[in-house]
C-alpha cells in the first residue's frame, strides 16, 4: 500500500458510498429495501462483471461480524425500554426455542427433500433460521407497529446471533457438537445469561460515568458511547459468552438512561450502522460469484424459503406464543416478520472459510434464499400489518435532547415539538414544571423570543428548558406527558 493506492481506493470507496446513499432514495420509490441494491452493487463491482475480486470467506466472516456490532449498537440505542419490557417473554422465547424448532423444520425438510446429509441439513438449519438485525431495524421501523410487536421482533433479531453463530461454528469445526444436545444446551444458556449480566453491567457502569464526566466537546459523548457499546462485546467474547447479546444489551441500556446529547448520540450511530449495512452487503456482494450458480442452487434456494416462510416460522410463533396467549392477528404478523438479511449470509461464509465440503454450494442457496425472502415479504409488510390491525398512531412524543451546565448542577434541555404532539396550543403556565425550571427561548419560524406564561406552544417549536439537575427526570416525564395526552396529563389514563 502507497500513497497513490490510497488514493485510489478512497477514490472507488466514496463514489461507492455515495451511489449506495443515492440507492436508499431509489429503493424507497420502487419499494424495495436498500439491502438488494447493495449485495447488485456488490456483484457488479465483482469479478463476474468489473473484475474486483473477493474471496477471502475468512475476511468476509470478520468484517460481517464487526458491521452487525454496530448495527446492534444502533438498535439498542434507538430502542425504547418501554416497548420491550411488555414484549420481552416473546423475544426470548423467539430467539431460543423458536430458533430450535426452526433448525428442526428445515433440516428435515432439506434431508429428506433436498437429500443433504444430515451435517449439512443442520448447517443450513443453523443459517437460515435467526432474524437479521439490519433487516429489522431498517424495514420495520418504518411500519407503524404496535409497541410489543416491534419491540419482540427486536428483542429476537438482538439475541438469537447467541445460539445460531454457537452451532454453525461447532457444525462446522472438525469433532462438531461432542457434547450432544444436552451440552449444547448448556453452553447457549451460558453464552445468553452471560453475555446479557455482561450487557448490563458495562451499559450501567458506562452510563453513570457518562453522567460524571462533562466531556470538553459534545462530539465525544457519540464516540463514547460506541467505544463502551463495542467494549461489551469484546469483553464477553473473551469471556466465551455472547458478544452479540453483551452488544445489545449495553446499547439498550445506554440509549434508555439520561445522558447528555442523546439525540445527537442516537443520530451518530444510526449513520454509522448506515455505514455499516452498505459496506457489509456490498462486501457480501463481492464475495458472490454468479458464474457458480446453478439450478439447483436457485431451486434450493426457494425450497428453503417456502418451508421457512409458510412452515418453519409459524410454527415456531405458534409454540412460543401458546403460554403467552397472543392474539392471533399479532401471531399472524409475527409469523411473517421474520426478516432475513445480511446474518444468514455471514453465518454461510463460516463453513466456507472452514473448507466444510459442499459450503459453496450451501452459500449460494442461502444468498438466493435472502434475495428471494427480501423481495417477497418486505414490501407485503405495511399491507400485511393494516390489513391484521395491528398498527398504531404515530408517536406524540416530543424530542428531547440535553446538555449538561456544570457551574450551576443544572441541565439545558431542547425540546422539539413534533406534528403529532399534544403539547400543540398548551400554554407555558399550563405545563406546571417543577419549581425552578423554566421555559427559558422558544424557536418559532427562525426567530427566537422569551415566553411568558401565557405564550401557547405550536407544533415545530423548539424550547430551551432550563432545570436543576436533581428535576431533570421529573421536567422530562412531564413534558412527555403533556406530548402524549395534553393540558390535562395529570388526570388522564394511559389510554388518553
């Protein structure tokens, strides 16, 4: 590497990345997601089309774990506690055992209709079965979904990396599982238990440092907040426990705990994990030769996604939702929602870099099964979810961002007043802020004036709120509160 073969690279590298920015605008308008023209635009940039080649699997396993770190840190951080919490049973329910019946399912399916051995039948089980983070994150979130759908559906693709990534490793290292179910068992419950305590105490002891420390520029809290998020993982990887869960959890933690400049926080790493999709499918991309594929890659491809789609996933909902009592329109949902992405194609590249016989062909099955998965469950997903009810109204949540004023123990709070707030015609007097916090500016149409008790607030403002910061939490509770049901917050139920 020189000088002038940087040059280039970062040359190729940003025309790249801006294509791929450009691609998202387009995806949206033909509605389909964004991750099908990275993996085409990685093909095109392969040696089958421009002649860039890639076929380091080992690399490719690397670099895809590294990408899903920070897709998990962005999820987590964007995560609210309160969606979770209700729908928490049903994710870990999802991510363990409904992972177990899917692997079953399609590893007789691929046994005995497709006549893999059995190693093989389980690999492309293992591969197939866990959601994809990337996927989730990105096309479900602009549904509106229901709080505990979205949150179980998170839950899940966040924590069932543990026990997939276990056994496709052991499936495909030489001896494979020599411990039996029993011993596998064992060791996925170690590696969630473990890597989620570890979760939580890096994300509690990150958030009461963040909280003590005023760091000199507000871009380092973003910073911070990702070193400490990829801390957890490294550090319960070295342990033997779950990384991935370790990750999600210490995110989660983070992006529920009051922190200064959370929404900046929150927007560095959804950019970020943007960067992190885009070189990951396209590096996936690359790695594809479509000079191999043949007929029955493609036909297994779709055979392993038609017992997945119509079989494998209900079945699975079902059985976890039986000591749940779910409704059977959010079963429905659920049963479909199980988006496939960039973790199906990282786990296929693991038995390729172990030079497991057959991986290649196993590979292209599973990218043909994500493409084809992609292409028909992602765009049904809005109508599916309208036509079984369980969508909701936009939230009416205000913005809140804060910055700490250390000389005075006091918190400088930027409130945004979104389009769906209650918070529309309620007047300062009205908010009933604790004693000494005030409305100190409010932004209006790019002119700034002092308010008064009397000045009612419109959709659009921005407020500068001042509070002390023993009232941070209670200034921010009722202001929410106020967003969500009004000037009469006080006495109104949950339900408005």
């Amino acid at each position: 590497m020189d000088a002038d073969s940087l040059d280039r690279m970062l040359l190729a590298g940003s025309v790249t990345l801006l294509l791929a920015i450009l691609a998202v605008r387009a995806s949206l308008r033909i509605g389909l997601p964004s991750l099908l023209i990275y993996l085409a635009m990685g093909v095109l940039l392969g040696e089958s089309v421009l002649g860039i080649r890639f076929d380091d699997a080992k690399t490719a396993h690397a670099l895809g774990f590294a990408a899903l770190v920070v897709i998990l840190t962005e999820g987590g951080l964007t995560t609210k506690w309160s969606d979770v919490r209700p729908s928490l049973r049903v994710g870990l329910l999802l991510a363990t055992l409904g992972i177990a019946v899917s692997v079953i399912v399609v590893a007789l399916v691929a046994h005995y209709v497709l006549g893999l051995p059995w190693e093989l039948a389980l690999l492309v089980g293992a591969i197939t079965s866990p959601t994809d983070a990337a996927a989730v994150f990105t096309v479900l979130r602009s549904v509106p979904l229901r709080p505990s759908l979205r949150g179980a559906l998170e839950v899940e693709s966040g924590l069932n990396d543990a026990p997939t990534v276990l056994l496709v490793v052991l499936l495909s290292a030489p001896g494979g599982i020599d411990g039996g179910a029993l011993g596998f068992a064992g060791i996925v419950v170690y590696e969630l238990a473990g890597g989620v305590l570890l979760g939580v105490l890096v994300g509690w002891a990150g958030a009461w440092v963040l909280r003590r420390v005023a760091l000199p520029a507000s871009g380092l809290y973003p910073i911070t907040v990702l070193a400490i998020a990829v801390l957890s993982y490294a550090g319960a990887s070295a342990l033997h426990a779950s990384g991935f869960a370790a990750v999600y959890v210490t995110a989660l933690w983070l992006g529920n705990a009051d922190l200064p400049h959370r929404t900046s926080t929150r927007s560095f790493a959804e950019g970020f994990a943007w960067l992190a999709q885009i070189g990951l499918f396209i590096m996936l991309g690359l790695l594809v030769s479509p000079s191999q594929f043949r007929i029955e890659h493609l036909a297994g491809g779709v055979v392993i996604g038609a017992v997945l789609t119509l079989l494998a996933r209900p079945l699975s909902v079902v059985i976890c939702a039986l000591p749940l009592r779910m409704p059977w329109r959010e079963q429905g949902f659920l049963s479909l929602a199980g988006l496939r992405g960039a973790v199906p194609i990282v786990l296929a590249a693991i038995p390729v870099a172990e030079d497991v016989p057959r991986s290649v062909d196993v590979f292209n099955v599973v990218f043909v099964l994500v493409v084809v998965l992609t292409v028909v469950t992602s765009p049904a997903l809005p109508w599916l979810a309208t036509r079984l009810g369980v969508v909701e109204e936009r939230s009416r949540d205000a913005e809140v961002e804060a910055a700490p004023l250390e000389r005075i123990a006091a918190d400088l709070l930027q409130v945004r007043i979104t389009q769906q707030s209650r918070l529309h015609g309620v007047e300062i007097g009205e908010l009933r802020l604790t004693p000494g916090t005030s409305v100190s500016l409010i932004v209006r149409d790019e002119t700034s004036f002092t308010p008064d008790v009397r000045t009612s607030l419109r959709r659009g403002d921005e407020l500068l709120v001042v509070t002390p910061r023993r009232d941070r939490d209670a200034t921010e509770r009722r202001l929410q509160e106020v967003s969500r049901r009004g000037r009469l917050a006080r006495w109104a139920r949950d339900d408005g």
